[in-house]
C-alpha cells in the first residue's frame, strides 16, 4: 500500500474506534453516574440501552444512506455529530438530557462505523485483507482497553471526561478524512430523481419506526416495573403496545420491498439463523459480565474506578491476544470447535462467578475475565467464519448486516437482564443469581455447537 492508503486507513480506523471506546468506556463509570443524579441501576442501565439501541437501528440506516447521500459526506458528517454530541454531553442539566447527547453521539459513530469499512475497499484495492485487519485492531483494541481508559480518566478528572475523551480522535480523523477520502462519485441519474415517498419506501422509514419505538417501548416498561417494584395497568399497556408495534414490525418486513431487516433471509437460510442466534446469546454472556462486572466491583467491594479499569483490562487483553491465534486455528480447524472451546470456557467463567464470595480475592476475579476474554477472542473470528459457512455469496452483505444487528440485540438483553436482575441496588446475591443465568446460557450454547454446527457444515457441501 502507498503513503496515502495508509493515511486513508488511520483516518478511518480513528473513526470508527469511537463506537467501541464509548460503548466500553462507560461500563466503569455506572456508579459514578448513579451517584452524580441520584438514581438506582435500572434507570442508569438506560446510559447502556440508549447507546445500543440507536446503533442497532442507525448503522444500516446509515449504510443504505451512503447509497444516496455518498460515502465520504456520510463519514465527515458522523465526525461533526460525534464532536457536538461529546461537548454537550457532559453539560446535559439532568440525566435524561444526558442519555438524548448519547443517542446522538451513538447515530454520528454509527454513521462513521457503516462507511468506515466500504471507504477502505472501495478505495484500497491492494492488501485489503491487511488493511481490514488493521482496521480490526482499531475496533478490537478500543473495545479491550475502554474500560481501562475510562476507569483512569473518571478517577483522575470525573465522568465527564470519558466524553470529552472525543474530541482528539474526532478532530484528528476529521482532518485526515478530508484530505485522505476521495471526493463522492456523482450520484446516478435515478437516485437524484427519487421522490419523498420513494426514499422512504427505498430507506423503509416505516420499518425502522415501528422497530424503533415498538422496541423502547417494550424494553422501558420492563425496566420501569422492575424499578418500581409493581406492575401498573400503564406499564401492561405500554408494553402491549410495544409487542403490538414489533409484531406489525414483522409483517411489514415480510412484504416490503427493501426491508430494514430482512427476515425472509432467515426463514430460507435456517443454518443463518442458527448463527445469528448463537451470536446474540454470546453477546448476552460476554456484555453482562463485561457491565456486569464493574458495578460489582465498586458497588459491592467498593474498589476505586482505576483498579476496576486495571482488573477489566485482564478481558481485554486476553481477547486480543487470542483473536489472532484463532485465526490460524480456525483456518485449520473450522470454526466448530473454536465455538464450543469458547462456550465450554464461557461456561466455566460464569461457573466461577457463582463461586464467588464477597471476601474472594480480587486476584482470583481474573480468572473469570480471563475465560471471557479467551472466549471472546474465539468468538470474534469463529463466529465470522461461521456466518461466512452459512450464507451464500449473493447475500453476504445482508448477512453480515444481520450479523451486527445479533451483536447489538446481545447487548441489549444484558443491559435488560442485569437491570432486571439487580433492580433497585446492587447486591452481591444479585450478582450471584446474574452468574446462575450465564452458567443456563453458556451451557445451552454448548449443547447449540456441538449439534447446531453440523447443519452449518453441511449446507456449505
């Protein structure tokens, strides 16, 4: 690659780290924000959902936008949202102001993340496949060390600096991006001639509402009735209303022409949907030990934001080391049995969580991480390749899309069951019965990659 590819792949990589590093860097800074305005663990979790929620919807938002308004406007454009969203965050006057600078900071990295990887093969014709590892490494790495990044910048200047941690990157991409991305082709002839009606029917606005809103819906009246102890005729009828909405979500995705979420895809292609769903209940596992976690440590054992950033970073580390490795195991092997190595240590992570007693040494908590985040680092590649196995060549830009869209559900569900489980205070018995539901989960994928994969072999015979 010459000078300015490799300037071309720094910009991009500096952008889209910023959707893992704010994802991962707030993990730490729960307790902090419970303490700031007041308010128990289910209401803050919301930090979680917020952020997860609107990246699930806007990243294949984003990427169909590209389509009309072009690559490069789309990413310059993220940047701008991100350097605002990221200013105005930590001046929000309360914390439902807070969570809306969230949604916004999350749809400008989401805008970033969609091109991000397009600009680079587009525009990088040799080496791609180093190029996207190195952007790999970006992604990976922010996500590994944003624990421990924010865990050192909350102890040394307060919560509001893991937002205005931003704003170098942001710049430093921007300028880079400017320089270094090629001007947008002129848009086709037939997309400058679309009407209103048409780029909504093109972007499935209607799709993405009742996704959208039938979803928060659901998940705030969960939350709610476990926040305030009873079940209200309002949060029954709330969350009718979301089920109702996410139902006829269904049906319209069923007939529309380009959906948001194409679910036909999964209903031909069952060995698709078995990875998908193997995918979602990894993230459960890994993302409610990953917020899990640090709640348990400075809420229950009353350990500081930087030691908690120093433990965290033993799962981080352990996924990047072994990310590579598997790499070459897999390549060898297959991914089935990277999968189920990785369920079967998943399993012995939450096992040990359950072990645990508020006197255990903190050293002996790493062992836990560490089994996370060596399954972790098996996931990332074997779960890649699986999905590859799985779907055929024609629709792999749609299955890849369906693939993050599995992550962000994953996500999502262990924000909800944490704040289910924990509801009002943290407690170390909460924490224990959290362990009891990962250990049902780790084992039922095990059962899933031994008998599950088969099918994923075969369809690619």
């Amino acid at each position: 690659m010459n000078t300015r590819s490799w300037w071309l792949m720094i910009s991009v990589g500096l952008g889209i780290l910023l959707n893992p590093l704010n994802s991962s860097m707030v993990s730490v800074a729960i307790p902090r924000l419970q303490h700031q305005f007041q308010l128990d663990y289910t209401v803050v979790s919301w930090i979680i959902f917020s952020f997860y929620i609107a990246s699930a919807v806007a990243q294949p938002v984003m990427g169909k936008a590209s389509d009309i308004f072009g690559r490069r406007s789309i990413f310059l454009t993220g940047l701008v949202i991100v350097f605002v969203a990221s200013i105005l965050a930590p001046l929000a006057p309360g914390f439902g102001w807070l969570i809306v600078f969230r949604i916004v900071q999350s749809v400008g990295t989401s805008m970033v993340v969609a091109v991000g990887m397009a600009i680079v093969r587009v525009h990088i014709t040799e080496k791609q496949a180093t190029a996207l590892s190195v952007l790999s490494m970006f992604t990976s790495g922010a996500a590994a060390i944003g624990p421990f990044i924010g865990g050192v910048l909350i102890h040394l200047w307060g919560w509001s600096s893991i937002f205005f941690i931003n704003v170098p990157f942001v710049t430093a991409s921007f300028v880079l991006a400017w320089r270094t991305i090629p001007k947008d082709q002129p848009l086709a002839a037939a997309a400058n001639k679309l009407s209103v009606r048409q780029w909504m029917n093109r972007m499935d606005v209607t799709g993405i509402l009742l996704f959208s809103v039938g979803l928060v819906a659901l998940l705030a009246q969960l939350l709610s009735a476990k926040s305030s102890g009873h079940v209200s005729l309002f949060n029954v009828i709330a969350g009718l209303a979301g089920l109702v909405l996410l139902a006829f979500f269904v049906r319209h995705e069923l007939i529309a022409k380009s959906p948001f979420i194409p679910l036909r895809t999964f209903a031909s292609y069952p060995a698709l949907t078995w990875v998908n769903l193997q995918f979602m209940l990894v993230n459960l596992l890994f993302y409610s030990v990953f917020f899990g976690l640090p709640s348990y440590l400075q809420l229950v054992r009353h350990v500081s934001e930087f030691h908690t950033g120093i433990l965290m970073l033993s799962l981080g580390l352990c996924s990047l080391v072994v990310s590579p490795l598997a790499g070459k195991w897999i390549d060898v092997s297959g991914p089935r049995p990277a999968m189920v190595v990785s369920a079967i240590l998943m399993t012995l992570g939450s096992v040990w969580i359950v072990m645990l007693n508020p006197s255990s040494p903190l050293i002996s908590i790493c062992l836990a991480l560490a089994a996370f985040g060596i399954s972790n680092g098996l996931n990332n590649v074997a779960m890649q390749a699986a999905l590859f196995n799985s779907s055929p060549k024609d629709i792999i830009g749609v299955s890849s899309g369906l693939f993050s869209t599995s992550r962000y559900f994953g996500t999502i569900l262990s924000s909800l069951l944490i704040g289910i489980v924990m509801g009002n205070q943290f407690s170390f018995g909460g924490f224990r019965v959290l362990g009891i539901i990962l250990t049902i989960v780790a084992l039922s994928l095990v059962y899933m990659g031994w008998r599950r994969m088969d099918s994923v072999q075969q369809s690619t015979q």
